[in-house]
C-alpha cells in the first residue's frame, strides 16, 4: 500500500510531465515553422531578430524561441550571439560550393550502400519522387521539384540503414534548399535533373551499387557544373544576401567576385 506522500509525489511528477510534454510540443511546432521559412527563405538570410522580437513574429515565448533557434543553430541555418540575439544564416558563395564537395563525398557511398540495403517498398517511393520536373515558366512547379529532390536525396540516405551518414546528407540538403528556393538554380533544366533522378533510381532498383556509386557522382558532378555559371550571376544579383567574404580569407574562392560598382 502507497502512502499519502508517495502518492502526492507521484501526482507532482505527473504534472510536471505533463507540462515537460506541452513545452516539448511548443519548441517542435515553433522549430518547425522557423524552419521552413529559413528554408523557404521568407526569411531573409543575414536579418536579425531579438529574443523578443521573434517571440512577437510567432507568438511564442522565451523558452521556446531560445530552445528552437538553438536546434536550428545546431543545424547551422540560425546564428546566436550571446547577449546580442539571433540572426538568420546568411548565405555565401564559399558554403553553397562546400555543401557541394561534401555531396560529392557522401552521396556516391550513400547510394551504393542503398542499392544493397533499400527495401523494394522504398523503390517505388524512389520510382514516384524521380518522376518530378518543373516547367521554367512555372515557379509553383519548381517549388515542388525543390521538396520532391530533398525527400528523394534523403530516402536514399535513409536506406542506407546508416542514421550518421543519413543525418549529413539530410543536414547538406536542407542548407542547399535555401539557395534553391532563392531561385539559383531556376533554369531550363527541369527534364535533364529528372533524367538524372530516373538513372540514379534505377541502378539503386537493379541492386548495382557500383552503377549506384557512378549514377551518383554524376548527378552530383553535373549539378555541380550547371550551378557555376548561375552562382556569377547570382552573386552579382543577391550582394545584399550573399555574406561578402571577408578580408584576409585565404579560402580558396572557385567563382570570380564582381568588381563593386558593377
Ligand atoms: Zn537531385
């Protein structure tokens, strides 16, 4: 038999979990929101906000908005300046091009341990995600060709069996998404990058994981190819978005900066 105190221990534990679960679902649905925007880029890249001033844009309160801009942090879209407050990620040309390199490090392996590993249920939702073009004239469609490459990249990652190596290219691909949703790569190229999606599935489907590995590299080496011309044009376009590089970065810059006043 309980005593009066253990059960009034246990009715205080309760609530306090209970409350544990209402905060963890206010952080989830903020970091969501949050994220997407970022993502989508509703949110400029570079802008600042304070605590309290995010707080007011999404209606929530302190505890939420540090614990969610802390995720993001992590995720590297939101940067956090103790005392100062929060900032959007700012995009720059030097991280699009190593998010690039990294792709071409990972997604080669990640396909062909998915063309072992992948379960015949994940192929067709492969076969399905693969079949998605946009029109040039249409952005709705290339918003939707956007997500549909992100699940398609992230299914062959989760087949891998291999939750490390899916968390990178899962992270890879959400940082690319924002240079896509600012329209980098909005160009006539809608029918080739299915192509590429098709060719890539197929192999993984046939169980080939050397054909998987080549399919990959491609699509990653032609992506790669089709993104440096847009990106001159692009810094030219978004100076106000792009992060300058600063002085004295020896890094080695693979796309030759506009001169000012140009
Ligand atoms: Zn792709």
């Amino acid at each position: 038999m309980r005593s009066l105190a253990e059960l009034s221990i246990d009715i205080a534990q309760s609530r306090c979990n209970t409350r544990n679960r209402a905060m963890e679902t206010l952080v989830e649905t903020l970091y969501q929101r949050l994220r997407l925007d970022i993502v989508e880029c509703s949110l400029n890249p570079g802008k600042a906000f304070s605590e309290a001033g995010l707080g007011r844009l999404y209606d929530a309160g302190r505890t939420p908005v540090r614990e969610a801009c802390r995720r993001l942090e992590h995720e590297g879209l939101m940067r956090i300046t103790p005392f100062r407050g929060y900032a959007i990620a700012p995009l720059s040309v030097s991280e699009f091009q190593d998010l690039e390199e990294m792709q071409l490090i990972f997604e080669p392996a990640a396909a062909a341990l998915a063309a072992e590993r992948i379960s015949p249920q994940e192929i067709e939702e492969l076969r399905a995600l693969a079949r998605a073009e946009y029109r040039v004239d249409d952005k709705a469609s290339y918003r939707e060709f956007i997500r549909a490459n992100y699940q398609l990249h992230c299914l062959i990652a989760q087949a891998t069996r291999n939750i490390r190596l899916s968390d990178i290219i899962a992270n890879i691909h959400i940082r690319l998404m924002r240079f896509f949703y600012l329209g980098l790569s909005f160009e006539a190229h809608g029918h080739t990058l299915s192509n590429e999606h098709i060719v890539l599935v197929n192999a993984i489907a046939a169980r080939d994981p050397r054909a998987a590995r080549r399919k990959a590299a491609d699509h990653v080496t032609r992506a790669i190819a089709r993104s440096a011309t847009m990106l001159k044009g692009a810094i030219r376009f978004g100076e106000a978005v792009f992060e300058s590089v600063p002085a004295g970065n020896t890094s080695p810059v693979r796309v030759s900066k506009p001169r000012r006043g140009k």
